[in-house]
C-alpha cells in the first residue's frame, strides 16, 4: 500500500545542517508481507513515545523529509533531527555488522567494559576527555548538538582491541 504524495519535496529542522530539503514521492506504507513500513513504523513509533527530537546517522538524512511529509499528514508534531557523521572503518566505509565492525562482545571478549567502550563513544562525540569515566546520565545531560564532529569517526580496530 502507497501513499500519494501531495507534495515533491519536504523541509525538516536539522540541528546540524539546518533547513534540509529533500524529495517526497509515494510512500510505502504496508509491505507486501503486511508489515507497516519503516517510514510509517518510525514516525508513529516516535510519536507515541513523545520522541521530539531523533538523532541517527547522516546516511539516513534523505529520509527525514518523507518522515517529516508523513507526520504532517497524520497531525503529528514536528520533531527535530540531528544527523551525525558515521563511524567508519580505516577505508572510509561505514561500518556494519555484515562489514566485520568491532562489537560489544569482541571488545568484552579482550577485556573492554561496557563503560569503557560508551567512554571511547563519548570522546569521539566530543562528549568526554580521554580516559575519562562517563555514565549514560552524565552523557544526557552533556548531550550538546553544537559540539557534535561534523566529519565521520575514522575507527580503527587495532586501537579498539
């Protein structure tokens, strides 16, 4: 099922490149196995938890358009994005799980606590010096949009193990 857009092009608030405009075309809204899809999934999800703001990777900013159209249509408020660079490998692909990327487990696996690995996350976001110890309620309230790197993190695995 497809949703025809009234429109061609949408414009949604990003908090780091600003005014984005990008294509609208007819939306899927219900696959062919009866699963809503992920435009429709992510824009209701959000709204029925109060989500106002979405931070995700900038490889999904052309989305946020469609996203934005979508909840205009349903009355839904508008929320604010925030569209980081990736994290990606010594290649400058981004890293996936199908791509080899370095997980949780891996890193547990040569003795990096889980609080080590959000510290690691937390300096390449700026968030945190070096070696310092931060929790996800430090984090959240450090959480600033104008101290985000624009540019993507190059990780390299030697430096993670």
């Amino acid at each position: 099922m497809r949703l025809r857009a009234g429109v061609t092009r949408w414009t949604v608030d990003d908090l780091l490149v600003g005014a984005f405009t990008g294509a609208v075309d007819d939306l899927v809204l219900r696959r062919n196995d009866g699963v809503a899809a992920y435009n429709l999934a992510v824009v209701v999800d959000d709204a029925a938890q109060g989500i106002d703001q979405v931070v995700r990777g900038d490889d999904l900013l052309t989305s946020a358009p469609r996203q934005g159209y979508l909840a205009s249509l349903l009355g839904l408020p508008p929320v604010r994005y925030a569209h980081v660079p990736l994290a990606l490998n010594e290649h400058r692909q981004r890293l996936a799980k199908r791509d080899g990327a370095v997980t949780l487990p891996d890193l547990a696996v040569d003795g990096r606590s889980a609080l080590e690995v959000l510290g690691l996350l937390a300096v390449s976001l700026g968030l945190a010096a070096a070696g310092e110890r931060v929790t996800p309620a430090v984090l959240r309230h450090r959480f600033d949009p104008a101290v985000l790197p624009r540019h993507p993190w190059i990780v390299l695995p030697d430096r993670l193990l």
